[in-house]
C-alpha cells in the first residue's frame, strides 16, 4: 500500500522540476529573442540617422538614446527590472569613444529580480557599419 504513495510522490517531484525548468528555459528564451529584435530596429534607425545626416560619423547619443528605446519596447511585456551596459567598437572590435570610429555597439541586457539579481542575461552585437 505504501509503495503507490512512494510514487505518487517521486512523480509530483518530477512534474515540479519539469515545470520549473519550462519556466526558466521559457524566461531565457524570451529574453534572447527581445534582444535579437533590438538588432533590427537599431540598425535601421541608425542607419536613417546618417544617412539624413549625410555623414559617416555616428552620433553616440542618438544611438544610445534609441537602443535604450528599443530594449525597453522589446522587454516592457516582461514585467521585470531591466539592466543594459553597452559599449562602442572601433572595426577591429577594441572599445572606442571616437564617434568617427564606431563600427558597432554590443549590448548586454539583464532580466532582473525582486531583489536586484540577475534571473537571465543576452549578450548582442550590432555591425552600424559594413
């Protein structure tokens, strides 16, 4: 008799790992799949941008200013605390501040939680220029 009840148990375990993982892996996926959004509409304004300009200098605050919009569009369905670091990369991927040397901006964006720790991070590069 006590040995349905054994399994009964080990299977109700096993249901909540599985549907713990789901949880996570599906948290993790969503966080990629926004970031990969971000790529697009980044590049497509940025390139708007200079060309508008008639320039080939990027402006390191218009595109700041629109990669934040566009992680804050792309995460606002999560509900969560966002963290984003970016930085700026000459043609040879070293960091750069030279407006007239930015080929591409890598982003990090963290989900974060109640209390501040990070839950899920995607890391993405964006080539402004080819």
């Amino acid at each position: 008799m006590t040995s349905w009840i054994k399994y009964f148990f080990l299977g109700i375990f096993f249901m909540a790992v599985i549907i713990f993982m789901a949880m996570l892996s599906l948290r993790h996926g969503t966080n990629i799949s926004a970031t990969q959004e971000v790529e697009i509409a980044v590049k497509s304004s940025e390139l708007g941008t200079v060309r508008n300009e008639a320039t080939n200098a990027i402006d390191k605050e218009a595109l700041v200013a629109n990669l934040i919009l566009e992680v804050v569009n792309a995460h606002k369905e999560q509900g969560k605390n966002i963290k984003i670091d970016y930085v700026f990369l000459n043609d040879k991927g070293k960091v750069t501040e030279v407006e007239s040397e930015i080929h591409s901006v890598q982003f990090n964006v963290d989900i974060l939680n109640e209390k501040g720790k990070t839950m899920s991070s995607s890391t993405q590069r964006v080539a402004l220029i080819k």
